[in-house]
C-alpha cells in the first residue's frame, strides 16, 4: 500500500525539512503562493472530494468557501485535540510526519486567505508539540512560513497551543472558547465558526489528518486523489486500531476497504483465536456493530448504513471474552469525566448511567432497570447542548441492542 | 512570586495572540512549575499578568484536569486504564503499580515522589499498557520495565523537564 498520509513509514526522516523537500514537499505550497489564485485552490480541493477526517465527515473545500471574503482577519484553527478512546493517528501524523500537516496548515490559511493558523493539541500532547514545534521553526527559518512568502504581497503565522486536559476541547467551539482563554464549553450555532469563530472573526476548523491530506492533493491533483477511495468517501485513511487484537496500530487504507482486511489481515486477527464479538467503529461515541458487520465497507455511508458512524475511525474490537456490561461502564464512566457540565441533561445523565450500570454490575440490578437506562438515554438524546450527550447514550443504546441477554442474566436474580 | 524568568516566558506567550486572555493556559503551566500545583499565590500572580480577575482565572484552571488545586507528588503519573487499554490488561497493570507504590489511584507516595492518577485514552492504545510521567509518555510497559523507570526517578537518572524546571526555579 502506498502511503498518502503516513509517507514517513517508506521514507526514513520524513520528519526532517530537508527530507520532506527531497520527497516534493512544499512544492505545493510553493506553486499555490505564486501561482494560484486562493479560490483556485478551494475548487481544488472541493473537487478532490476531501471529506473532513475529525468525525463528521464534512467536505472541507466546502466548509472552506463558507469564509467571507470581505472580512478581516480570519482563522484556522487545527484540531489536535484527539481525545476519543481509541484514536491515535493524529499523534502519529505530528511527530513522524510534521511538515505535511503544517504544509496542510499553510496551504487552508492561503486558501481563506487567513493571516494566522493556530494549532489546538490536548495538554497531554506535550512530546508531539515538541517535534511540531521544531519542524515549525524550521520551516520559518527556511522562509516557508513568514512575511511576504515567496516575494508575494501574503503572510503567514503559525502557532501552536496547548490546552490542559478535557475532551470536550475537541468539539469546536468548545475548542475556540478554550483558545480564547475561557471554559471549555460548547458554544450555540448558529452562528456557526465559519461566520462568527475564534475572537469573532471568520474561522476554519479542520483535523489534522484532514490537512495533512491537503499537499497531496495540491501537489497530484483531485483526479489523482478521486482514484483512491470509493466515491462518495475518496482517499485514504488512517483507521487506529485497537482491542483485542494481534497487531494494534495504525493502518493507512483506502476508504472502502472491508473490517475484516483491517482485522483480520492487517490486524493479525483476535488474541488467542478467540470468536469476535463486536466492533466499535469510532471509539466510545459510536453505536457499537456486531460481529456480522465484520464485512461492511469502512467509508462514511456504508458505516452509517450498517448503523453506525465511521467518525474519526478508531476502530475497537471486543472479542467473545469480553463482558459487554464492564466495557459498556467504561464507556460511560468516560463521558461523566468528560461532561464539560454547561446542560443539566448531560451532567446528570452521565450521573445516572453510570450509577445504574455500577449497580447492575454489583448484582444489585432489577430486571426493569434495563429500561430504566434506556430511559435515561431518551432524556438526553437530542436534548443535550452538544454530540457529547448523544455521544455518552450510543454504548448503552447499542449493547442493550445487541446484547440485551448480558443484561438480563445480570439483573434475573434480583426478580421483580 | 513568578521569578522574573517565568514572567518573560509567559510575556513571550502573550505576542502569540490578539488577546492577553488566551495565553491563560500556558501561563497556568508556567505558574505551576514552581511548586507543582497552583498555589492561591500562582493564580493571582497570573491574574495580573493577564489583567483578569483571579477568580475567572480560578473558574478556568478548575476547568482542566491538568492543573493541579492541590499539592501533588514530584512526578504526576498518569496511567491509562480506559477502555482500549484495558482490552489489554491495563486495569491488573494499574494495580501492580499501585502495589509496588504503596498506594491507592489518585494518591500519593508517602516520600512525595510519585501521585497515580488513572487516565482517559493518552492517544497510545496500541501501545498499552502505558503511562505519562510529567506527561512524558513510557509505553508497553512490562512489569521489569516499570520497576526500572520508578528507580530511574528515585535515584535522578530520568528526569522530564517538568521536575527539572522545579529543581531549577526553586534553587
Ligand atoms: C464531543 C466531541 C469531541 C470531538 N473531538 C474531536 C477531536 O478530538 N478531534 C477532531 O478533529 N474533531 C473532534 N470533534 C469534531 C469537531 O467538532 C469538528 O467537527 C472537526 O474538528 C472538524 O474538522 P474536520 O471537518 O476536518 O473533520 C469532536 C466533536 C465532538 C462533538
Ligand atoms: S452535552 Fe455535555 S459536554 Fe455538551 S454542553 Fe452539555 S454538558 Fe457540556
Ligand atoms: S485507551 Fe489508553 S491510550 Fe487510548
């Protein structure tokens, strides 16, 4: 498999500048400033298909002509906040192959004809922020971000900034208020970023897997990028895997390709030959698949047909050995900690969940506190203020679903 | 009091921004070094700088796990037991490390050199089971590893740079 992504695992020190130059790097960048014509390279990218790689899958040449050209200043803001259980690409994008995200970076900035770019990492990215920042000092050493870039008239800066441990910082806007200072709590749209973003002004928000695309894509083409993939979901992927699995890791595939190949193939299969018993396609926020699903295509609509969300693909297996009521705990236990605590049904909900399900696991459950969680659930989805509360019902909604006979045999002896 | 140091690192942070306000994050980091925590002292020496009121910068260091209200051991451990990595044996992990520490989660040591405070998802599931001390990360931890990378601390052969910038500005 050729890399598009994780080029750095066939080109040793991809992550030295003078490395990634030998390899086409930064010519892209270097032809858009000289040569291009911002609106060009929104088409470009528009006509690549690039869907964004944070969760939502929206288009980002789209989300990139919402910019109002008459405003000034603008933004982009870079999502390295990767937080969902089980994701672990952007990390490695970052420290092995750090110039053809800041590439990326530089060429969505041009593109809006933003003057600033500032890269969001959770707190915890302390070591990854430390090569980025040096890939960052010099590219601008070498006169590739900067005043009057290439002899022309634009400007670039790009920095980076820390944030200080709280999952909700990868929801948008939560993440602009974090930059701006504030709490990290969600804001209400409309007015969406796009319009009215960080410090009011128009801003970009993509992931950073989404902008490492973008190089590629500015230096092949869009009809090159459209041969990879399927066609409503082009390109590649960095699918993460983990669980119980032989080989966890992350595996760059074109989107499309069924869970078995990543599974079975690339991911050795289950520890001890053991029978699979579910999938989690995107970390904890996801309705969870069963085994069956292990044939579904991985690309936006055939996951979401299956029943599920690609998201940011991280994919989770669960093995026959797993007790779906203690990793179902888990799940929830991580949105209570997560709930950044602004709307009552998400705040108490979490509460609740994870009270009932410590209560059953105890043995301590009634045969009707199954419904009792369901309800829960429907007192928070589509009530809360962000995804974060629908995402925190999607493990209980799901297992209750395809596990119902777990709960029952946990709760039966307690009768009526 | 910020040493005259820590007020030039956080003056350095503020051209990064159109808003003083934004720089709180990295002013909170650098504040915390000295002690380790953030003593009612650090938060209202960030308060000047920044020209806000010391409460809004107590509500927005209360906000994030990473700032610490009281006073921690010399090393923050943060070991990830969450879902993925407990896929992987995380969980009885935690335990043996809680064991050779004498400790129970989110305590600390009684030498005050290490507190155990268990993690959501460190972005290293494949790599379980795994840690970050002072947010450097060790990963695919064994048992002999571990007790090699405990020592290293004890005895100063390891350091992340969070313990040698307290060493340093305390000196
Ligand atoms: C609770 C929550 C957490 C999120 N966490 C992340 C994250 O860690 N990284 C990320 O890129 N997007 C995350 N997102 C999605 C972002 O809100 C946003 O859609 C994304 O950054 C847009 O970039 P993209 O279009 O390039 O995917 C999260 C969304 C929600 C609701
Ligand atoms: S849904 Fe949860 S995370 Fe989102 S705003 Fe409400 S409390 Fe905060
Ligand atoms: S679950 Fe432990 S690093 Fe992801």
């Amino acid at each position: 498999m050729e890399h598009v992504i994780l080029r750095h695992r066939n080109i040793p020190d991809l992550h030295r500048l003078e490395v990634y130059q030998a390899h086409g790097g930064y010519e892209g960048w270097h032809k858009a400033v000289t040569e291009m014509k911002p609106d060009a390279l929104i088409d470009l990218v528009k006509a690549s298909g690039l869907r964004g790689r944070g969760g939502a899958g929206f288009p980002a040449g789209l989300k990139w002509s919402f910019i109002p050209k008459d405003i000034f200043p603008k933004y982009v803001v870079v999502n390295a906040d990767e937080s969902e259980p089980g994701t672990f690409k952007d990390r490695e994008i970052i420290e092995r192959n750090p110039h053809q995200l800041i590439e990326g970076v530089a060429l969505a900035c041009y593109a809006v004809q933003a003057g600033t770019g500032y890269i969001y990492l959770r707190g915890e990215f302390k070591q990854p922020a430390r090569i980025l920042q040096k890939a960052l000092d010099e590219a601008r050493a070498a006169g590739l971000i900067g005043q009057n870039l290439f002899g022309t008239n634009y400007s670039l800066d790009i920095q980076l900034h820390l944030g200080a441990g709280a999952y909700i910082c990868g929801e948008e806007t939560a993440l602009l208020e974090s930059l701006e200072g504030k709490l990290g709590q969600p804001r209400n749209r409309p007015p969406f970023p796009a319009l009215v973003g960080l410090y009011s002004k128009p801003t970009v928000i993509n992931n950073v897997e989404t902008l490492a695309n973008v190089p590629p894509i500015a230096l092949n083409g869009a009809d090159w990028y459209k041969k990879l993939g399927t066609e409503k979901s082009p390109g590649t992927k960095v699918f993460c895997l983990s669980g119980r699995v032989n080989r966890p890791g992350n595996y760059e595939l074109p989107l499309g390709t069924p869970f078995r190949v990543l599974i079975e193939d690339l991911g050795g299969g289950i520890i001890g030959g053991k029978a699979l018993k579910g999938i989690l396609p995107a970390g904890a926020s996801a309705l969870i698949l069963p085994a069956s699903a292990i044939d579904v295509p991985m690309d936006y609509e055939s996951v979401a047909a299956a029943g599920s969300m690609l998201g940011s693909a991280s994919i989770i297996v669960l093995d026959e050995t797993v007790d779906i009521l203690w990793a179902t705990e888990k799940m929830v236990r991580f949105f209570r900690h997560e709930s950044c605590g602004k709307c009552t049904p998400c705040r108490e909900g979490t509460h609740w969940l994870v009270r009932e399900m410590e209560r059953i696991r105890r043995g301590e459950g009634k045969p009707q506190d199954i419904d009792l969680l369901l309800d829960i659930t429907k007192n928070m989805s589509g009530k809360c203020f962000c995804l974060l509360g629908d995402f925190a019902t999607s493990s209980i909604v799901s297992t209750i679903k395809h596990f119902r006979g777990e709960y029952e045999a946990a709760t039966r002896t307690n009768g009526q | 009091m910020l040493s005259a140091a820590a007020r030039a690192e956080i003056e350095a942070h503020l051209k990064k921004y159109p808003t003083k306000r934004s720089a709180i994050i990295p002013a909170l980091y650098i504040a915390q070094r000295a002690h380790g925590y953030l003593t009612p002292e650090a938060i209202r020496d960030v308060a000047q700088v920044l020209e806000l009121e010391p409460t809004e910068v107590r509500s927005v260091a209360g906000f994030y796990s990473l700032f610490y209200k009281e006073p921690v051991g010399k090393h923050v451990i943060h070991f990830c037991n969450d879902l993925p990595c407990a896929l992987r044996g995380a969980d009885e992990f935690l335990k043996k490390l809680c064991a050779r520490l004498g400790v129970e989660p989110h305590g600390t040591t009684g030498d005050g050199m290490f507190t155990v405070e268990p993690a959501m998802c460190l972005a290293a599931c494949d790599r379980a089971p795994l840690m970050q001390v002072d947010l450097d990360y060790f990963e695919n931890l064994t048992e002999e590893k571990l007790d090699e990378i405990l020592d290293g601390f004890r005895t100063g052969t390891i350091q992340t740079d969070a313990a040698s910038v307290i060493k340093s500005e305390l000196a």
